[in-house]
C-alpha cells in the first residue's frame, strides 16, 4: 500500500470531524473541554497530524451526534493502517532473507581454512523430511554426534516457537489497558448505548488475547482488563435498566477480581450486584451484597463507595439506625487516602466523588422517610455537582434535582420544586439513565396524591414527568457475560 493513501484518509478524517463539529456550532476548546481532551490534540486531529485512540472518536461520535460516521471513519483508518503495517514488515523480511544461499556452501563455509586442503572430510548435505539436514553417507561418531544435536535443536526451536505463538505483544496488552481506562474515565460523555458498544469491544479483544497467551504476567493484567470490561458492563446494563445483564456482569466482574486478588474490583462488582438487587426489590440480598463490599473494600474511595450503597440497601430495609452508621462510616471513610487502582487511580466511573456521595445519602434518607436531612443532602449534592461536573448531560446533578424536588413537594413547595426539575426537560432521551427515572417515579407518586388533585400545575409537572420517561429509546440486547 502506498503511504499517500493512509496520509489521506488520516487527513480525511480530520476534515469529517471538522465537519461535524462546525455543524453543531462548537469551537476547537468546546470539543476539547468535553471529551477532556486539549485543543490542540483536537486541532491536530482535524489537520490530519494525529488519530489518537477509539474512545476519543467514540466520545466526539455521541457529543456530534455524527450518525456513525465518525466511529466508522476511524475504524476504517485503523484497519488500512493495520495493513500498511503488515505489507511494510512483509517488504522488511523479504529484503532480508529474499536471496537463497545453497546450504553446501553453508556447510563449507563453516570448515576451517584450508580443511579440504588438508583432506579433512566435507559433511555432506542430504534432504530429509522437514528440511535440509547435514550428514548422511558419512561415517563416524562425530556425525552421528552432530546429527543428534541438529534434531535436538529443530526439537528445542520448535518447541520455542510454539511456546511464544501461546503469547501475545506485551505492547497489544498495555494497548487494552490504555483503552480500558480511558473508557472508564470518559465513561460518562458516553450515551449508556454507546457505552456498551465500546466495552464490549475492549472486553472481546481482552478475551481473545486471554486465549492466545500464556505468559502469567500478561494473564494477570488481562484479567484485570475483562474484570473492568464486566464491570463497565454492568453498570451501563444498570443505567439501561437491563437487571440481569447487570447482575451477570457483575458476578463476572467479581469472579475474575478473585482469580488475581483484586479487592478493588470485587467490592466495586459487590456494590454493583447490591444496587441491581435494591432496584429489583430483592431487599435481604441488596444488604447482603453491600456487606461483602464493605468488607473486602480496601481503604479510600472504595470503602466510601461501599458504605454508601450500603445506606441504600438499608433505607430499602427501613432501617433508620443503619443508614445513618453507614453514612457516618461512608464520612470517615472519605478521610483516609487510598491507593485502589480502579477507585483511586482510575476514577471516572470507578471514581466516587463527594457529589456523588451525597446524592447517594439524598437519597437514602428519602427513603428511609427522612426528608429533612435528604433535603440537607440533596442540596449539597447538586452544588457539588453543578460546579464539579463537566459531562454534558450529568447524572448526579439531574438525579440530585429529582430528590430535592421530591423534599421540597414533601414540604408542599411545587413552585420550587418545578424551579428545581425545570432543567431536567432538555435531557435528551439516550442520556435518561434508570437512576433519574426511577427517582421520577416518587415525584408522580407525590403529586398523584390527594393533597394536589385539584391544583392544575401539580397535574402539568406529572404530565412532563411522564413524558419525559416515556421518551426514552429501548435499550440493547446484550450478549451474556
């Protein structure tokens, strides 16, 4: 292939996203800020300097809104650039070895000078099956000698090279590595859909490459690579309200974390099957399943994360008490620093973050039918939130609006609870996660009953509300995990 070819579609790809991105009226700094990348990365890009890496693309992809072409775009980049790479090492290895030397003069050339002079007998060359071998009509020990060596090392070379085909490029394993954290640190500028797309791909190359190796340190950070994949998985299942898929994924997650000694990645895995389990109304098992994350989570955000999902599962069990020792442990927990990679180097979707924290306690107090102190949390959620947050269409500030709009039509304020919901309504319908709309659910609750019958706004608010979840696109199959 010619390298001109490969240039031009790079640059190409650059113009299509220049395209896309002055359709939507963003600048260079607006792409940047949004897909946490820098403007001239994005500059760069555009003139065809640069590709980086698929998140990059899949995050401009679902910001643009870009029908596909830009993920497509760059996929068929990477598969040209693939065979560019192949043919160039193809032409490296034939300049290398294209000229064939007749292996009599090999063995010739490997006797000492003047040998043939001196009457010192040539080993003669002879044609077995598998190749060409040196003795033959020669007598003596030295060649039966020779000739056993020779076997032995065609033995021994193959046996190497079968042995190293069972391993993959230690730079295709950092490569998934590299794709596996960015996918979680960009996780939230990812639509739960285009979510699930991206991981499953990292997690089948994962599993590919798990097959191939069989080098122990390459298996272990494989393993740790699918544990994130299933994990991601389950998650993104959870936002889709896809409760099995999510549970499955879960348990995936918290089997591979076992097989290398992850606690990290077991209490995230825990906590996940804990919040499926709340939501699904399997309350005994949602306190079970937070219990083992609390248990085996290593110190720092981990352990802040698993307090937390365990106040959920508590407030699901009304018990008072509870939530608010597990609150109070989440606080202390906060205090310690951690060293977890997946919740204190990772982040992003591993991450746990103060606005998240208290949304968290918002919303186990609400259900745990205390609305004064989920007022108090709720508040300090969504300040938190508004100021911490740079995703597009956040989570945990529209979650923290629904549960302080719910505390505040406890109090009998609609007026400041349709003030509170008001920015909800321009959420487009793939970013409506399971969380916000399961939160809804108690806002048309509160405002079907009696004490609004009769009052014309309440019945607008519940109207909205309903639209707004019914809007929402049916969610994807999943493989199983």
């Amino acid at each position: 292939m010619d390298p001109q070819q490969l240039s031009d579609v790079k640059r190409a790809l650059g113009r299509l996203l220049a395209g896309w991105r002055s359709r939507r009226g963003l600048t260079q700094d607006d792409v940047a800020r949004l897909v946490h990348s820098t403007r001239s990365t994005v500059a760069n890009v555009e003139r065809g300097r640069q590709v980086v890496d698929r998140v990059f693309w899949a995050q401009c992809e679902s910001l643009l809104r870009a029908d596909g072409r830009l993920i497509s775009g760059y996929d068929e980049y990477r598969s040209l650039e693939v065979r560019y790479q192949r043919e160039k090492a193809e032409a490296a290895r034939r300049a290398r070895w294209g000229a064939v030397v007749d292996p009599q003069v090999i063995a010739e050339a490997n006797l000492p000078a003047g040998a043939q002079d001196r009457g010192m007998p040539v080993v003669p060359v002879v044609e077995v099956a598998g190749g060409t071998v040196v003795g033959g009509a020669v007598d003596g020990a030295y060649v039966g000698l020779q000739r056993a060596v020779m076997f032995a090392a065609r033995e021994i070379s193959e046996h190497a090279m079968n042995a190293g085909a069972k391993a993959v490029s230690d730079h295709s394993v950092e490569q998934l590595r590299d794709d596996v954290v960015a996918l979680a640190q960009g996780f939230g500028l990812l639509t739960p859909a285009a979510a699930v797309h991206e991981t499953l791909r990292v997690r089948a190359l994962a599993a590919e490459a798990l097959q191939r190796t069989g080098r122990p340190h390459q298996q272990q950070e494989l393993y740790l690579v699918v544990a994130q994949a299933a994990a991601l998985l389950a998650s993104a299942s959870a936002y889709l309200s896809l409760w099995t898929s999510a549970m499955q994924y879960a348990r995936a997650a918290d089997t591979y974390g076992e097989i290398i000694g992850h606690s990290g990645v077991r209490a995230y895995a825990r906590g996940m099957q804990a919040t499926v389990a709340y939501w699904t109304g399997r309350y005994d098992d949602a306190v079970r399943y937070a219990s083992a994350a609390v248990e085996i989570a290593p110190p720092g955000v981990a352990r802040v994360r698993a307090h937390s999902v365990l106040a959920r599962a508590w407030a699901y069990r009304g018990a008072t008490d509870k939530v608010r020792e597990a609150l109070t442990a989440a606080d202390a927990a906060r205090s310690h620093d951690g060293s977890d990679v997946l919740h204190d180097v990772i982040g992003g979707e591993f991450g746990f973050t103060a606005s998240q924290q208290a949304r968290c306690a918002s919303t186990a107090w609400l259900q745990a039918s205390s609305p004064q102190e989920a007022t108090v949390a709720a508040t300090t959620a969504l300040r938190l939130a508004v100021g911490q947050d740079a995703t597009p269409w956040s989570t945990v500030e529209g979650e923290s609006r629904v549960d302080l709009a719910t505390c505040q039509l406890f109090d009998g304020r609609l007026d400041a609870a349709q003030e509170t919901l008001a920015p909800l309504w321009s959420i487009p319908p793939e970013w409506r996660r399971t969380g916000l709309l399961r939160r809804l659910e108690r806002v048309q609750q509160l405002l079907s009953s009696t004490r609004w019958h009769h009052v014309p706004e309440a019945r607008q608010l519940a109207d909205q509300a309903t639209s707004f979840a019914a809007a929402r696109p049916a969610p994807p199959a999943l493989p199983s995990a």
